[in-house]
C-alpha cells in the first residue's frame, strides 16, 4: 500500500485518515448521510479522485469487494459537493485518451438510443444498428481489464479494479441480454429495458472519467502507459479507429517511488468464464526494477545451464530442441495454452496469431483472482482447489454459439514425485472440426481450394453481405476526408483494376481471403491500421465486417482499398 500511497503523493497526508474513518463510520451505520457530509465537509474540505480510490483501497480489511460495489453509489453520494472533478489533460494518443474518446463515441450511442426511445413507433432496424455497434464495448472493457487493471494492482490499487470488474460484467450483460431479446421479436421486454441499459452505461462511463482515468494518470509511469498502447493495439479498440502507438512525453519523469513493489497474481485464463478467490500479493523478484529481473534471469540460466550458442539443444524429457525451436512450436501450435503455476501465478502464455481471448502481456505474474469476473469465481476455484488436493486432474467446458464452438480444458501439472505443479489451459476453436464428416484421406491444403474455407460455397462474383440491417449508418459511411495511406503496391498507383469481383461497401472482407490466397497477410501492408486483422478482434469482425467498415477503420476511403485488393489479387494471378 506504500507504493501507491507514496505514487499518488498521499505520504503524510493526515486528512486521509479522516477520510477513511468518516467512510467507514457511515457504511458501518454509525453515521447517517448528511452527518457524515457535514463532516467530510469540515475536516476535509474537497477530495480528489486520487485521494476517493485510496481510501476506497483502505478500506479493504473493513468491508467485502461485494459491500463496497453494493454501495458505491451510497459512496458516491456521501462524496457529492466534496469530490471534485479532475482537470487533466492527457497526450495526444495516450491510452487515457483513448478510453475517454471511445467513451464520448458510447455517449454518441446513448444519445441515438433516447431519440429512439422518443420515437412514437418502435422500428428494429435503427435498433439492430445500435446494438450492433455495442457489442463492439466488449473491446473497450476487455482492455481495461487485461491492460489497465493489471498495472494498476502492480501499485497496490486492486481493490478499485475488482469494483469496477463487477460493473463492466453489468455492462456487458445488459448489452447481451437487450440484443437477444431484439432479435427474438420480444419488443416490449426489450423497450421496457433500454432506459436501465442506458443508465448503467453512463453511470460507468462517469466513473471512469471521474475516478479511474484521473487516479490511473496520478499512479502510473509513463513508461507503463507507452507498454499499456503496445498491448491496446493486440486487443483492438470500440467505435474508434486505431490511434498511432503511444511513445511518451519528453517531459515525464519517474515516479520517486523507492524500491517499488510489483504486485502478481494468480490467472487462469481471462475469457470471463472463470474467476479465483483472492490471495496475498506476492512478490516477484522483490521488485519491479529490471536490473533485479536480469539478474534472477542471469541465476536461472546458470542453473540449468541454458547457454552457450542460439544453436545449443537442450535435453527434454524427449529427444533436444534448441531455444529458438522451443520457441517457434509455441508460437506455431494451433490451440491456446496458457500455464499457471503452484503459487496461482501466471508464468506463460502461447503468443499465436489465432489467439481466441485476448491476452497481453501485463497478466504475467497478475494476481488469478484479479482476472475475472467475481461471478466466475467459484468455478474456477473448484478447479484450483481440486487439483492442489489431488481430487481430481483434469477439467473441461465448452462455449457454444452461433457459427463458434470453443473447448477449453484444464490439466493438472504434476512432477515425477506427483507434486503439484500448476496448471495447463488449452482452449481450441473447434468449429471446422465440428463440422467434418465422414472420411477423407487426401491431404486439404490450406489455401483457395480448401475444404477449411469451404470456398465452394462462396459466390465468386458476388461476396456480398447477407440482407443483415445490423449495420449503422455510421458503419457504412465512406470517410472521403480521412488521411490516406500509402499503399504498398505500386501497381494500384498507376492503374485502376476492372472490378472483376464485384466488390462494393457490402462486400464482406473474410470470404476474400478465400478468394484471393495471401490476401489476409498483404492486409498490413496495404495499411498499418489492418494489424487487427491478426488480433483478437478479428473473431469479432470474422462474420460481419464489410469493406466499407474496414475502410472506415483504416481511415481510407472505400474506393482505395478495393483498388489496393484488386492490385493484389492481379500482381499474384
């Protein structure tokens, strides 16, 4: 707790202990409402948003994560006229900025779903369109929760997070629960409920911008933020278009924070379907200084003798493999795995470009139970605690939805003495193999000819999108105005392509891939900004992104990006 308390210059600071004692007499009872307002209101004057979290996080041995989310509006309430509101300023591309810009395109969405609300008839389509763009905030709340919170516990500021988890969970499912009851005709239920849907909406957008971006910009370092954008750009981005990396400010200077404690943790994995009871943070390392990681690095390779050339084999349990080969069969399996060890702590994951859930590299070492949702816990904690009392070794589950079959299992990892280990997650996306029959013994490449793509199936000259009126009319809008980037073909340069494809707005970008081999992996060089396509947004996008929404995320017009696939597709016939 020092190390936040030291980060957000709260050291010597006598009012918050008055504060958190005000705090904990008016949840305790002891105090009524306009009491303790009074009193807050004469020992402490005014408190920043900095200053409300930290005596949140005080109040941990008090009271439980669920009685303070309960009564967080109580809070919020017994701090009206006293919390002030923070002016800062955040960068140009700061992750900050980038949280506070996809919120304004949310209220945008808010705004539209009033006036529809107003409207003296219901009309599905415009509703289709708003809760198509909403399901995109799950991007939005699975960046905070894989990228923000992770660094924000690392200074000691858990408590706040796991609140704050609870009511993205709420988000979300509020969104989940409005769509399929408006794709399944249920008009009335669906209305009855869109002025709860927009309330819990905004009332989390309020406290991000009032408590979390201001508290997140006082605690962290820069160089957190200039990692946090790395790993923002691998999850990908709600409403807004990819903003450049994040490089810093000239003018930041390091935190004086002492010896800085890192706080990890435990994970299994962070697809909300599992979740942990809460342990004490335990040190990794001692620090978070990186000469003390080199240097523990340093013992290890000694230790086991990993050394010597890139070329070196090392003995396994069987056959020798290199480092470099060790690394690239990871990188190259086709399933996920993420491995947790003996003490909850995440130690690895497999970094492959099919990833399923998004993942970045702030949960190694994050605390398990501060990676998912608190609903989720007691599942997950069945698991651990089964395989630590050696009840059980293995576990599965498996997400099915529409066009999407998802199995996960859990494996027991037990040494030659049978001691606990940690465990092993896979999760494979198993919808191809789902839909296999019969036998075939000839080889199917992966390619335009492969059975994987069922590219039979597919209309070469008309890849149009099915009569779907999920999409908006801000999706479909052409940016004519919006920067255009080079495009690395200098053929598309000097001639236009006949349009042989048939290819327009409606076009859907994922059958092209079919279609035209290689496509997918020339999509980066036609525009930095369709990096995504390898992320785990592109599960998202995979059945309904169209070109005239890629073009729209790339900030080029529509017209440039079909001339640049065509070019692509002649260059290579």
């Amino acid at each position: 707790m020092d190390t936040m308390k030291q980060a957000l210059g709260l050291t010597g600071n006598d009012r918050m202990e008055v504060m958190i004692d005000i705090k904990d007499r008016f949840l305790g009872g002891t105090l009524d409402l306009e009491t303790a307002r009074t009193l807050l209101k004469e020992k402490i004057g005014t408190c920043t948003p900095d200053e409300f979290a930290y005596g949140e996080q005080q109040l941990k041995g008090s009271y439980t994560d669920e009685e303070i989310t309960h009564r967080m509006d109580d809070l919020l309430e017994l701090f009206d006229g006293i919390l002030i509101r923070a002016n800062n300023e955040y960068p140009e591309h700061h992750p900050l900025t980038v949280y506070l810009n996809e919120i304004n395109a949310m209220e945008q969405q808010l705004t539209e779903m009033e006036a529809l609300l107003q409207a003296p008839h219901f009309i599905l389509n415009p509703w289709l369109g708003v809760y198509d763009a909403l399901t995109t905030w799950r991007t939005h709340l699975a960046r905070k929760q894989n990228q923000l919170y992770p660094v924000l516990e690392r200074y000691g500021f858990d408590r706040p997070t796991k609140i704050m988890w609870t009511f993205d969970d709420a988000v979300r499912d509020a969104i989940s629960e409005s769509k399929q009851l408006l794709e399944s005709g249920k008009e009335s239920e669906f209305l009855a409920k869109q002025a709860d849907v927009i309330d819990i909406i905004r009332d989390l957008n309020n406290k991000e911008k009032e408590v979390l971006i201001p508290t997140a910009w006082k605690l962290l370092q820069d160089s957190d933020f200039i990692t946090m954008s790395q790993g923002d750009h691998e999850i990908g981005f709600a409403f807004i278009a990819p903003p450049p990396f994040y490089k810093g400010r000239p003018d930041a200077e390091p935190k004086n924070l002492g010896v800085a404690s890192t706080n990890v943790g435990h994970v299994i994995t962070q697809h909300n379907h599992a979740d942990v009871e809460n342990h004490e943070n335990t040190q990794l390392g001692g620090t978070g200084n990186p000469t003390a990681l080199l240097q523990e690095l340093a013992q290890l390779v000694g230790k086991y003798g990993i050394n010597g050339s890139p070329e070196q084999t090392h003995d396994l349990a069987v056959g020798s493999l290199t480092i470099e080969q060790i690394k690239l069969i990871f990188k190259f399996l086709p399933v996920d795995i993420t491995f947790v060890d003996e003490n909850d702590l995440v130690r690895f994951y497999n970094d492959t470009k099919h990833r399923i859930f998004p993942r970045s590299s702030n949960i190694i070492g994050r605390i398990v139970q501060n990676c998912h949702p608190k609903k989720s816990l007691p599942l997950v904690q069945e698991i651990i605690d089964s395989f630590k009392a050696g009840r059980q070794d293995y576990a599965e589950m498996w997400i099915n939805k529409p066009d999407l079959f998802i199995h996960i299992e859990y494996i027991a990892v037990r040494n030659e003495e049978g001691q606990f280990k940690g465990i092993l997650e896979m999760v494979q996306d198993c919808t191809h193999i789902r839909s296999l029959s019969g036998s075939r013994k000839e080889l199917i490449w992966e390619g335009a000819n492969s059975a994987y793509h069922a590219v039979d199936h597919i209309d070469y000259k008309h890849v149009r999108q099915e009569d779907n009126p999920t999409s908006t009319a801000e999706q479909n809008t052409v940016s004519e105005s919006a920067p255009q980037p080079t495009v690395q073909d200098n053929a598309s340069q000097s001639r236009v392509y006949e349009n042989d494809l048939g290819l327009t707005g409606d076009t859907k970008l994922f059958p092209l891939f079919d279609i035209i081999p290689g496509l997918k992996d020339h999509m980066i060089h036609i525009n930095p900004n369709f990096k995504m396509l390898n992320s785990p947004l592109a599960k998202i996008m995979k059945h309904k992104a169209t070109l005239s929404m890629v073009a729209e995320r790339g900030e080029m017009t529509l017209d440039a990006l079909i001339q640049a696939i065509l070019a692509f597709k002649h260059k290579n016939q």
